[in-house]
C-alpha cells in the first residue's frame, strides 16, 4: 500500500494551526508497513479538494483525509468525496445516538446540524468516535481505499489507533511488518556522522536513515520481517555496527533527550544537583524540573545575570571578574562550585557566556563556559564556541551541559 495524507482545513494554510496530523499518521503507517509519499493540505473548498483528490488517485492506492467531518457549511470533506465516488451518504444510527447522548450529557441544546456529522458514505466501514462525535470511516472501491478522520489530534489520534489500523491490516493482506529502532547523538554534526556511517546508508533491509534537529542527530534503523525477533536481530546488528563507529556521541534511543537522561542517571545514582546560570537565563532549571519528582534531584537553582548577583548570590570573588571576566574559565568554576555548596547537592553545574547579538568583554558571540562541581572531585570548567541565533546558542549550550554531566557520571 502506497499512501497519501490529506488534511484538510483553510486553517492550516492560514498557518493558525500545525499539522500535527500527518506527521502522526506518517509514524503509524511506517510501523505498519504501509509507504506514505505524498502530504497534501487544501483548504475548505470543494472544487479544490475534489481536484487534490483526483491527483491522489493518480499516484496512491490509500488517501486519508483528516478534518472536515463536524457540523457547519464549511465541513465539507465526506459531501465531497461521496459526490466524487458517486455515493450515497447515509446516516449511521450508533453515531447518531452516541451525538445524542454527548449533547444529554453535557445539557446542551442539539442542533439540527449536528446530526450532519452522523453521515457516512454508504457501504464505507464506519470507525467509531470513542473521544468526539463524527466518526471515520473507510471505503474501498477500484482497489483504492478513502478512509477519514476527523480533524482534532484528541479524537483523530485514538481513532485511527485503535480502529483504523486492525481496519487496515486485514486491507494489506501481508504478513510483513516494519520494526525500527532510533539511536540519538549529540555533539557531532549530521555532515559528519553521516561521514562516519555512509555505507550504511545504502543498506535495502535494515535501512539507516539521519535525521537532524537542534544540534542533536538521530538514526532510525528500520527492519521489515514477518518475524519480530528476527526483524530485531537486523536491527541490533547494524545497531552495533553504528555504535562500534560513533558510540562516544550516542546518549539515548527513541523519544528520549539529553535532560530526560541526565534526570534518569541522577536519580539511578541517587545524587542531586543544583545550577546556576547566567546567559541560559534558567533555561536548565526550566527543563529539569519538567519530571514528575524532580525534587528528589534538584536541589534549586539561582539565575545571577549581573556581576552583583554573581558576587552577592554566589559569593563569585571580586577579584575573580576584575582579573578574568565573567565569561571565563574561572567565573564558572565559583559559580558551579559555590552554587553547589550553598544548596548542598553532590553536583553543581554552572552557564555563562556571550549569547549575543553583541560581544561581551570583548569575547565574541557563542563563547561559553561550562562549569561542573562534584563532590569530593576537582572542579572543572568546559569552553564552548557555539554559532547560531540568540536562542539557538542558549538551547545548545543547556544541551552541551547535559553531555557534560552525562559523560561525568558515566566515569
């Protein structure tokens, strides 16, 4: 099966929402083994719609439309498509009574319009709504498959999982799924892990694929088997193969991220940890305490912006900033260490340096100073040249500090 995803909704052309749709549906029909080629966005019109789709039908043997289903002129996607494929639509009775029972709930007054959203095509394989009123449906005709959803992420999403996908594996008639495995890097540039693994790139089955975002670079090793642990044994063994050639920058797989890790490996070691900050403006803080139970980690935080918080908040020395700036090797070693002294964690990690657009202390744009404090170890302090954008350089330079700490904890 070869798709192509629909979405529907002048909104998203406007720009006032994201299509967060396609992207969903595009990671859930890989992992059934189903191709997606084609993403296409048309507006609340039905001529365009009508002629978006009659290119789809050129190029794809499965269309899913996502929005247009609810109740106002301006849902238009089944009225549509049933004129197009010559169908009737027809109400739906379960739909129609579930859309009852929503407005009795809720004590609302039921409009004669919404029983509109009950319609299906006829003959189509209706897909309840367990989390909204329209429900999808799914249509084959000429060996091509028409299945709709409706537009809101909270009902789209749950639908297509849990009545979309059993409708279309018995559509595939394959025994073959797809299995994959992502592998997160950081510190090296996609260029040049690319470099490193090229060869692998060429691989049929597992194929290896890069993907970069945010100085980070992720590796998706994609298997395609009737057997699952045969299919993981491909996997694993380009896995190892990867890992044998740039293993040093690797931190995590899946959906995980550099802070998610520090947060797991302090909490395996039972260790906590405090910061203080300057240019990252308590960006660090912001993203550790993001977990449930953070507390049991993160001691606190202080943001000192201005050399006199530096030096009243954080004891950094006078003498320290007049000899060396607070952009420089020393600053961040007192204010890591002071820091972590006054909170009474294990670790104390510090940021300072020159997020821009102009220089500091006559240090250019992206230069950074990393600073960590551990008990009972010699405090250090990492420099950084970082290029990019205002926040670009400050959502790097917190990463850059979660490698640090990462990388110290596995010492």
């Amino acid at each position: 099966m070869n798709a192509e995803i629909i979405a529907v909704g002048s909104e998203l052309l406007l720009g006032q929402i994201v299509n967060t749709n396609a992207r969903f549906l595009s990671q859930q029909l890989a992992e059934i083994g189903i191709n997606v080629y084609y993403h296409t966005v048309v507006g609340d019109n039905p001529t365009r719609l009508e002629k978006a789709l009659e290119v789809a039908e050129d190029r794809s043997n499965l269309i899913i439309f996502t929005g247009g289903l609810g109740p106002t002129k301006d849902d238009l996607t089944k009225e549509t498509i049933a004129r197009h494929l010559t169908r009737k639509l027809v109400m739906d009775e379960d739909a129609l009574v579930s859309i009852k029972q929503y407005f009795e709930k809720t004590g609302r007054e039921m409009t004669e319009n919404n029983k509109k959203q009950a319609l299906v095509l006829e003959g189509s394989e209706v897909l309840p709504n367990d989390n909204g009123m329209a429900p999808g449906m799914l249509l084959t005709r000429s060996g091509i498959s028409y299945m709709l959803l409706p537009g809101p992420p909270k009902e789209m999403e749950p639908m297509f999982v849990t009545y979309g996908v059993p409708a279309l594996y018995k559509k595939t008639n394959s025994k073959e799924r797809i299995y994959s495995k992502v592998l997160r890097f950081f510190g090296i540039g996609e260029a040049a892990l690319e470099t490193k693994v090229v060869d692998l790139l060429d691989y049929q089955n597992p194929t290896v694929a890069p993907l970069a975002s945010d100085g980070e670079v992720t590796l998706r090793i994609t298997a395609k088997h009737s057997n699952h642990e045969e299919a993981m044994q491909l996997i694993e063994g380009v896995e190892q193969e990867i890992l044998s050639r740039v293993g040093e920058f690797h931190y995590g797989y899946g959906t995980s991220s550099l802070i998610n890790e520090v947060f797991r490996s302090l909490s395996s070691f039972e260790l906590t940890i405090a910061c203080a900050e300057s240019l990252t403006g308590g960006m660090f803080q912001e993203e550790i305490t993001t977990f449930p139970g953070s507390s049991s980690i993160f001691m606190g935080g202080i943001v000192s912006y201005s050399n006199e918080a530096k030096i009243n908040l954080l004891d950094v020395k006078e003498n320290t900033i007049a000899d060396f700036g607070v952009i420089s090797e020393q600053c961040a070693q007192e204010m890591a260490e002071n820091v972590r002294l006054k909170l009474g964690a294990n670790i104390g990690i510090s940021f300072t340096g020159v997020a821009g657009p102009d220089e500091v202390e006559g240090k250019p744009v992206g230069t950074v100073w990393i600073g960590l404090a551990r008990e009972g170890k010699p405090t250090v302090a990492y420099p950084l040249n970082l290029a990019g954008n205002r926040n670009s350089i400050r959502i790097r330079t917190v990463k850059h500090g979660c490698q640090i700490l990462l990388n110290s904890l596995q010492e």
